[in-house]
C-alpha cells in the first residue's frame, strides 16, 4: 500500500480525539504541539506552505472537549506574511521554492514547534522564528527586529524581509536565551555562517560571524552540551541555479559535511559583530537533526541522525515517474523526494581542544529508509543523562523516490547495489544510548500508516509547574511514554507508548472522529501546560518595518500594509 494520498490534501481542522483502544494512563499531562505547512495546490513544493500549530491534548476534558475526548487544536500562524497574503493574494506569484510578491517573501514558520519555558516558538529555515500563543495559537511577534538582523540573505522586498535561519533553535537554560543563526551569501552560492544570540526580550540580538563558517545547504539545527554549541552543514537542501532558471536539477547532496564547534564561555566574552574562531570537524554523511550530551566532561558527545541519499531539493513533480518507472501519482506532487538508501545514526565524541573525534556508535539496517524524526528526553537532567533514543522509521517507499533523482545518484555511482524488492512499513524503535544497540521495536500493522514525528512525555507525577521539570523521576527517556502520531487515510490517530517497552506496542490509542484525516506534519514538542500567553516585550510589525519600505509600495499595497499593522497593533493593545 503507497503513501497516504491526503498528506497534500486532507485540511488542518479541529477535531475532537476519542479512545478506540486501551486504557488511557492518568500519569500522561501535558500538550503534544506539532508544526505543519498548510497544503496548497499553487505550490509546486509543499512544505513551503504557510505554517500551522497543532496542540493536541494528552488529557481528555480539555479546552472545550466533551469529558471522554482528547482535544486537538489548530490554527494556521495570522503572522504578518499570511495576513499580507490573505488580504492581497495576487499579489504573490508561486515560485520554484514558495511564494514571493513586491513585499517580499513571506516567513512560513512551519517546520519546528519550539517551548521556552511557557512560551511556544514556531520556526522555519527560511524565516526568524515566530512567537505565537500556546492557548490560542496566534501570532505574538518575530524573534529580533530587522535592526538587529540587519540586512537579508537576499534582497526580496523591504517590508517582509527574507532571512535564512535555522529551522532547530536551542534554547540555552545556563543563559536563558535562544541561539540561532542567519546565513548569507557568497559568491560561489554558499552562505557564511552568523551565530545569533536572543535574550527573549525586545528586538535587540548579538550576532558573530563564523569564521571560515560555510554552509553549502543549511543550518538545520543547533546543538548543545553545558559548554558547547555545535552546528554543522546539513547538506540535503542545495540550491540549484540552473533549476531556478528552469533547467533541470543537477546539484546533490554532499557526501560529507562540517562540523562547527563553539565554546560558549569564549563566545560570552566576544565582542559581538566581531569573527568568531570554532573548532573544525567534519561528519559523514550529511545530517539534518542530531543532539548534544549536556554533560561534556569527557568530551563533546553528540548523536546523529544522517541523511543517507534523502535528498530533499529533488521534490516530486507531477511529469515525473518513480523509479520503477510508474507514473508519479498525482497526489505525490510537492512531497520530498524520499530516501534512496537505509539511513543511519552515530554516535560521535568530540575533543575540541586536540582536534580530534571519535565515532563510538553506529546504527543502521537494510529497513531503516526515511528516518523521520525522534524523541528523547529534552529535561537538563535527561540530557544529561540519556538512556533511550526513539527513533520513527517511516520505510522504503518506492513510489516516491523519483526515476529523475535515482538517475541523477546513479551516474555518480552513489545508489546502492540493492534495494529492497518491496514497501516497507513504519516502525517505531527504542536504542539504547549506550551503544546505539536496539532495545525494542514496534512494526505498524498496516502499510498505509505512516508514522510522523513522536514525542517524548515524562511521567506526570512530580510535576513542578515553575520550571517545566519533573522531580522524583528517573530522567533520560524511558520513564514516561512516547506519542506518536501516525497519517493513514482511513482517518488519524495518536499511538502512545510505554517508553520502557515501545515493542510491546501502544497502550492506549486515540482516533480521528468520522475518519478524518491530516496533511503531513513535521517536527512535535512536549509542554508540561498550556496557558494564555505572559507579557514580554515583543517586536511589533509597525515597528519592524521602515517607513521608506512602504513608500516603496503601489498606494494599493502600501494601505494594505498599514492595515495589517493597525490590525496587529489593535489586537496587541487589546491583550
């Protein structure tokens, strides 16, 4: 059984959760938040659509639903970006990689959900992260003013000024505030490197440019250990020139990618603006997601989750054919080429002062196509810590691997010698952090099911409400439950799992009333509480955007511009 067929178009709607199977624990609280792109069929690419929020409830009763339903909660981000766009849609043209109009490209913060404490943060590669309310899901401001961003990666218009960042943001807890990154130009179409600093009031950030800090595909995620801050080139997503002038794509993946180290006691005394020096290394293959050891006394230990031959700038088009030679199906067109190859995960130790880094652990399968995303512990203590990784699998899935993208690997010799003869299914799987060995995996019944990003959820007893820990627990990623959201057609649904035991399947599972179904999701988060949102100073668009920006503008444009900004400025007034 392919692919989902609603991922690109089944609705980002509310609905009400209700128990099919099991015994719903009492000791699962909290929020499970999910990002989305909104589906939209003008988009040649669809994860360029605008981002939304999904809160789901892990506790039924909750925010309006009936005392035996789970409540999942949705809202398309009202940032200036969609307002602009909603209130002057012709005046964006879909172009090869998203939407773009004479005020600029809009910020689709739809890729990562972000807590902060009791804060929610949605963000984007492309874009500086959102603030947005946890209760109702709305847009509160951008991360930093455009004085402190300083100019764009490229210039796109005045009023919506286009950054590249980083789609995983950390939140440091020692400092208190959110590193980040932007990215801009060279001349052989790599980006320098800048690390960011926010305090997580007003517009006012610091930044240091990297030295020798290139980036050929993007600064996915940051990671970080109690004195460190890793960041590497993930590589997957390379602009390709001849493609945006409307010629086929050539560029690739790379084989390998950098590897940047930061001390952050060096940084603190660093005069901001000024070149920052990291450490160099490198690993292979190239990586999206991958996550420090907070405790770095013995070395910078850091796992990650590679991307083997998943090249995501090869997006399924309508003309292609998948690499058995079948027509793509239509519903496919805007998704991401998927994985050509089993992809792994290592382990990594770093020692930043000899130059030096060792690779402890590795874990790979013939099964292990399409690492999606994972779960784990995100507690200092649990971080510190760490026992288990859950890792989501989503399979071989042929047919949306393109016969274009499998040529193009094939004459580089860089496909493998064999794949398998058929679809895989998704899986769930445990490892244990010492060693990268298997501790449990759980295979989904059906091949239809797609498993999307799990999280992880400590056992509520012990809450402490101040700082968002648990007390009394045994930290690090196997006292409590994964969830896991899975997409199928014939409706969605929440699996949770003991996170002890992930093998022995789910034990509780909630579904989708009347089968409803959702499009494909990306990265989820855990917030112990939701509630409406505290008062910080914040970036306020009409703040944002320089006067010269709007004269700029046709009248038309520039009234719909100071309308957006009364409408927000109200609405802030208003809280």
């Amino acid at each position: 059984m392919p692919l989902p067929h609603t991922l690109t178009s089944a609705p980002i709607a509310d609905m009400d959760l209700k128990l099919a199977s099991g015994t719903w624990p009492a000791d699962v609280r909290g929020e499970m938040v999910i990002s989305a792109p909104e589906p939209d069929p003008r988009l040649s690419y669809a994860l360029f659509g605008f981002g939304a929020m999904i809160r789901i409830s892990l506790q039924s009763g909750s925010h309006g639903a009936a005392p035996d339903r789970f409540a999942l909660r949705t809202n398309v981000i009202d940032s200036p970006s969609k307002r602009l766009f909603d209130r002057d849609p012709t005046a964006f043209r879909a172009e090869a990689f998203g939407w773009n109009s004479p005020y600029g490209a809009p910020n689709a913060a739809n890729t990562a959900a972000l807590p902060w404490g009791d804060r929610l943060f949605a963000t984007w590669d492309v874009g500086r992260p959102i603030e947005i309310d946890p209760l109702t899901l709305g847009y509160l401001g951008d991360v930093g003013d455009r004085a402190s961003w300083g100019n764009p990666t490229f210039p796109m218009g005045d009023v919506l000024p286009f950054y590249f960042s980083s789609a995983h943001p950390v939140v440091d807890p020692d400092r208190d505030c959110l590193w980040t990154v932007k990215l801009m130009p060279l001349p052989d179409m790599s980006m320098q490197l800048h690390l960011v600093r926010w305090d997580g009031e007003g517009g006012t950030m610091k930044s240091w440019p990297i030295a020798n800090g290139v980036v050929r595909g993007s600064s996915h995620t940051i990671a970080q250990t109690r004195d460190w801050l890793i960041l590497a080139d993930s590589g997957n997503f390379k602009t390709d020139l001849g493609e945006l002038a409307g010629g086929p794509r050539t560029a690739t993946i790379d084989e390998g990618a950098a590897v940047y180290l930061i001390r952050k006691a060096h940084l603190d005394a660093a005069p901001p603006g000024s070149p920052f020096t990291p450490q160099f290394a490198s690993v292979a293959p190239t990586t999206g997601h991958f996550y420090g050891v907070w405790d770095d006394t013995d070395g910078v230990r850091v796992i990650f989750e590679h991307m083997d031959l998943m090249d995501l700038g090869f997006r399924l088009n309508r003309s292609d054919r998948d690499c058995r030679g079948r027509a793509l199906r239509p519903t496919y067109a805007g998704l991401y080429n998927m994985a050509m190859a089993p992809n792994s995960i290592s382990e990594v130790t770093f020692d930043p002062i000899a130059g030096t880094s060792t690779t402890t652990a590795t874990f790979q399968e013939d099964w292990t196509f399409n690492l999606q995303l994972s779960a784990i512990d995100w507690s200092t203590e649990g971080l510190a810590a760490p026992t288990y990784h859950h890792v989501a699998y989503q399979g071989w899935h042929p047919e949306a691997v393109s016969e274009r993208a499998m040529s193009t690997y094939r004459k580089l010799g860089r496909t493998p010698k064999k794949l398998p003869k058929r679809g895989g299914r998704s899986r769930l799987v445990t490892l244990k952090r010492d060693g990268l060995s298997v501790h449990s995996i759980f295979e989904f019944p059906s091949k239809g099911d797609l498993v999307s990003s799990p999280t992880f959820v400590p056992r509520a007893s012990g809450l402490d409400s101040r700082n968002s820990r648990y007390a009394g627990r045994d930290p690090g990623g196997h006292d409590g439950y994964v969830v896991a959201p899975v997409l199928n057609d014939d409706g969605f649904r929440v699996e949770l799992f003991d996170a002890k035991s992930v093998g022995k399947g789910p034990v509780a599972t909630l579904v989708a009333p009347r089968g409803q179904c959702l499009p494909v999701l990306l990265h989820s988060a855990w917030m112990p509480s939701v509630q409406i949102a505290t008062d910080h100073e914040r970036v306020a668009f009409s703040q944002d955007v320089q006067p010269e920006a709007i004269d700029r503008l046709q009248p038309e444009m520039a009234a719909t511009v100071i309308d957006v900004m009364t409408e927000l400025d109200n609405q802030l007034a208003h809280r």
